[in-house]
C-alpha cells in the first residue's frame, strides 16, 4: 500500500490531495477551512482533511510532493554565510545552494529529501516541476494510455507553461514557453488594466467580453503575440513593450505603452463604458484565436497524435475551451476538475506516484473528493443553532417543486468538490425559466457584478437537443462553453450569456447520480432538463465546506431553502 500527499503550496490556492496505491481517496484546498478566498497558506488544515478521511497517521506517508521545483534557482552563489546567520533555518537552503551552483557541478535537476524526526521515522520529500504537475494532474485524471498534454498559466519557476509527451507513467518534454512570455500574463494584465484584480478577476474579464465589439481593438491586441513556428521558442514570443508584470517592484503589470494604445486605465469603482467590452472582447477573441492556432500547429507536428490533454490557469478559460473540438483536429480534449493550481497538489501526487508503480488508468467525470456529513452531524450543528427543520424521504421531488415555484435553493450533497466550480454538491440552485432569476440571484445571493452569467447544469442526454455541440463532447466539470440553439434560448433565459452561450455542465447517473435524479424531477414538471447552477457562496467567500458553512451563507443572503442530505430548513 503506498500513500503519496501532493501538496500545492506555492501557488495561488493552497490545497492537499492524498493518493492510495494511483488512485485519489481525497483532496481539499485550504481555503474551505480558513474562509480566506484563494488562501495562499501552508495548506495544514487541508493536511490534516486528508489523513483524518483516510484515518492515517502522517508517518504512514511514503512521499509528500510539492508543485515547486526550487533546483531552477540554485543556478547561482548566495548573497553569503552572514545572511545564513540572520535566519539559521536557511543554511538548508545554503549549502544545497552552494554545491549546486559552484563551477565544479552539473546544473541541478531536481532536489528531494528526507526528513528525519527524533522518533526514527522519515519522510521523503520530493519537488516536482511546476509545469510537469499541471500536466500530470490533466493526463492521470484522462484514463489515456497517451496523449500530448499542453500547459498554459501565469508563471512556474521560470517558465510560463509548456507542451509534453505522457506515455503510460512516463514522460517527456517537448518544448517549454519562458517567463515572461505568458499568456495567462497577458491575461491578467489586462483584467488589471479594466479595474479588476489580476489573478483573481480574470473571470469577469471573460464574462464582458460576450458583450463588446471585438474589431475596434483587435489589429492592436494581435501585435502583442507571436504563435508557434514564427515564436523564439515554438511555442509563444510577446512583445514585451507593452507590459512590467516581470518588474517585481512596480504595482502595475502593464507598461505606458499600453495605456498608450488602449487609453486611460479603468478605476476599480469606476463605471465600465463601451471601450470597457471591447477591449474584454478583443482580448478573448484574440487569445482563443492564437491559442487556437497552437493547437494546430501541435496537431500538424504530430500528425499521429489524437489525444491533447490541457491545463494550467489559463484553460480555465471555458470559453476558449469550447471551441478547440470544433476548430483543432483533437475531438475531445481533457482538461480535468481544477486546471488552476488547485490541481497542483493532484498533479503532484500523481508525478510522485508514477516513480514507484504504474499508475491504474481511470477517467475521472467527478471531482468530488471533499468532506462528506451524515444526517446526524447535520442535525447537532441544527440543534445547536435551535434551527427548526424537516426530514423529507421525497426531498428531491419537493425540491423541484421549489425551484418551479420560483425558489432559490441551498443544495449540500455528499462530498464537497475540489476547485473553483461547484458541481451539484454544493451548489446554489434555480429554475432557468425565469427571466429575471439571473439578476435576482447577482444582486440578492451572490452579491456581484451584474453582468455575470450562471451555468445550465444538463441531463447528459439532452445537450444536442439544447446546444450546438459535438456528440463526442464531454463537459463534466463544467469547463467548457457552447452556443445554446437559437430556437431554445427563450425556453432558458436565465442560463443564456448575453452572447447566447452556456458554460455547460453534463450530469448523468454515472458522475453525480443524486443530482441527476434532481434534475429529472424537475424536468417532469417544468419540461425542462436543465437547472441553474452556481457555486454555494456568496461574492469573495470561498464555497461552503460543512453544514456550519452552509447555515452562515444561507442566512447571509438571499436563498429561500436549503437542502443539507434529505433535511429541509425553509425561511
């Protein structure tokens, strides 16, 4: 039996996930239990989640990987012994520094270790590539025997993503893009530049975008990239004028040149204009069209290769993920519950894992690797509360009802789901019928911007029926976007993007059986086999995690009802 803990913790959203002999038992990120949205925290508390779901001790551990690989910046002597002295726990970090970067050694690879503790029990400690655990988090969670993975984010170590070769449990590395030619960079640059908060807003970015005019900024955005076989690296060369993110000492990612070009940047409070959604919407139109345009020049440099995996922050852009089926010959890319560094203690896990066995091929279609609450738990935090409420053997058929009935319902099922986007465990739920149920929900529940779209969570069998979208399409992690059918829009209003999209969600019996029997109660009633479907939190909290979670967010705001397992509190 062999346990590996991958660790994120040198990325944006801290986060732990335990694998069992290949397989994940559990995962959760740190900020579930600290409330601090993106929480960038030592993930202890997410730790200690997983060896109390495994009931393990810590030393029963055979590996702890980490997502960050500190051999790329021992390249180089230290600023000297007296530094060492100031802070005596670095001379770990002095003398590995040293003998890596003198002139009589190979340059550094990788660096592991092991921890020795004073009752006589070790712990291995591995440092995987950053870049390699985005890319091991997407391809073990595929099932694929091989595939090419592609990795486009911010920033790891010293690169800015990366294309490589999987092949059972082993791989290779093709060709890498170097800091700071970033596209998730560019990216965030201009969320900042649009008065947003760069990597953290990206979102909203992508969410103007369906409502601007592309063409009046896009010639000037396209300037900045260079793609594929015209790039330094064949993969991607920006024209570095415009930006001063890799300046680590000034507050603006974007340089005056870019102001120059774009005008006058947006204050976090001010008004958004029509410059505003062009700007959002060249943006967008460009970045999918020259991520695109890798793609398939990846797909004509390896004619023999079907399968692409992606991840990394920046294919958390739904948008651009729904059109690689369509315009790249890979009919079916995977891109997994949490391409984001979230993923980065899986993909960790994962990297670690495969040195000691092959690991079992299984394609995930859930990410629901949380915390999990019986009725019992659920009704001692009730009492505690002197909360009245109901226990319902027909909860989903009254469930239904409500949401037909114009409701906005709590729904907290089973384990709670690693990652940013909730998929029906806990999830805030609607009926899509109502026009004005979006607006509601933005202004009343979620307390945010009011251009912000919500995802039509979809039996599986009817997508075809809904949206234009590829039969061999599958979109369980809610990580893709697709047009609605024009002669189905009016059915679904409060689902439908001003651009007349959805990020899509599948739900079958087989990725989320509870919720799917939800969804079919509904569509018995209302004809309709689509809920709306959003995260359960409220605007800059991050989603619920235990019943005491769900309660504070449930009287904090705006929803009617809420159902915790089979039990009913109503306002």
């Amino acid at each position: 039996m062999t346990y590996v803990l991958g660790i994120n913790a040198s990325g944006f959203i801290s986060s732990a996930c335990l694998i069992k002999d290949g397989k994940i038992v559990c995962a959760n990120s740190e900020e579930r239990f600290t409330k601090i949205k993106k929480d960038q925290n030592f993930p202890h508390n997410a730790i200690k989640f997983c060896l109390k779901q495994e009931g393990i001790d810590f030393f029963d551990l055979d590996v702890v990987s980490s997502g960050w690989n500190p051999a790329f910046y021992m390249d180089r002597t230290s600023r000297g012994i007296w530094q060492t002295f100031r802070d005596k726990g670095l001379f770990l970090h002095y003398i590995v520094n040293e003998l890596g970067s003198s002139e009589y050694s190979e340059p550094m690879k990788s660096i592991d270790q092991e921890v020795v503790f004073k009752n006589g029990k070790k712990i291995k400690v591995e440092y995987i590539d950053h870049h390699i655990s985005h890319a091991s988090h997407s391809f073990y969670m595929s099932g694929l025997d091989s595939s090419l993975v592609l990795v486009l984010d911010g920033f790891g170590e010293i690169d800015a993503g990366g294309l490589f070769k999987f092949q059972g449990s082993n791989h290779e590395t093709i060709t890498k893009a170097k800091f700071p030619h970033s596209f998730g960079m560019v990216y965030s640059t201009f969320t900042q530049f649009l008065g947003f908060r760069p990597n953290f807003d990206e979102w909203k970015v992508m969410a103007l975008a369906g409502s601007g005019n592309s063409k009046k900024y896009k010639k000037e955005i396209e300037q900045i990239f260079k793609i594929g076989k015209n790039a330094s690296n064949n993969l991607l060369e920006l024209d570095l004028s415009y930006f001063d993110y890799f300046n680590f000492y000034t507050p603006n990612f974007y340089s005056d040149k870019l102001i120059e070009v774009f005008g006058e940047v947006r204050l976090q409070d001010e008004k958004l204009d029509q410059r505003h959604l062009d700007i959002a919407s060249a943006l967008q139109e460009v970045s999918e069209e020259k991520v695109l345009e890798l793609i398939n020049e990846i797909g004509e440099q390896f004619p023999n290769e079907k399968n692409l995996c992606l991840s990394g922050g920046f294919f958390m852009n739904s948008a651009l993920n729904g059109k690689i089926s369509t315009q790249t010959k890979f009919k079916n890319p995977f891109i997994g519950p949490c391409p984001d560094d979230t993923g980065i203690s899986i993909g960790s896990a994962y990297a670690s894992s495969s040195k000691i066995l092959e690991i079992p091929k299984k394609k995930y279609v859930d990410n629901f690797f949380g915390s999990e609450y019986t009725n019992a738990e659920i009704e001692n935090e009730l009492q505690i509360s002197k909360i009245n409420y109901q226990v319902l053997d027909n909860y989903l058929e009254d469930a239904a009802k409500n949401l037909l009935d114009g409701k906005i319902i709590g729904w907290f099922q089973g384990r709670s789901e690693l990652g940013q986007r909730a998929l029906g465990h806990r999830s805030i739920l609607a009926s899509p019928i109502l026009p004005d149920m979006k607006d509601t929900i933005n202004k009343y529940v979620k307390f945010r911007e009011e251009f912000r779209p919500f995802a039509p969570s979809i039996l599986e069998e009817f997508r075809e029926e809904y949206f234009e979208i590829p039969s061999s399409e599958e979109v369980y992690f809610m990580e893709k976007v697709f047009a609605f059918k024009e002669n189905k829009k009016k059915e679904i209003p409060a689902v439908v993007h001003t651009d007349g999209t959805g990020r899509i969600h599948f739900v079958s019996e087989k990725s989320n059986e509870i919720f799917y029997k939800l969804i079919k109660e509904f569509k018995k009633i209302s004809k309709v086999p689509i809920i709306l479907n959003t995260s359960f939190n409220t605007n800059n909290v991050p989603i619920v995690e235990s019943p005491k979670d769900a309660l504070t967010t449930f009287y904090s705001c705006g929803i009617d009802v809420l159902y915790m397992n089979n039990i009913k509190i109503s306002k």
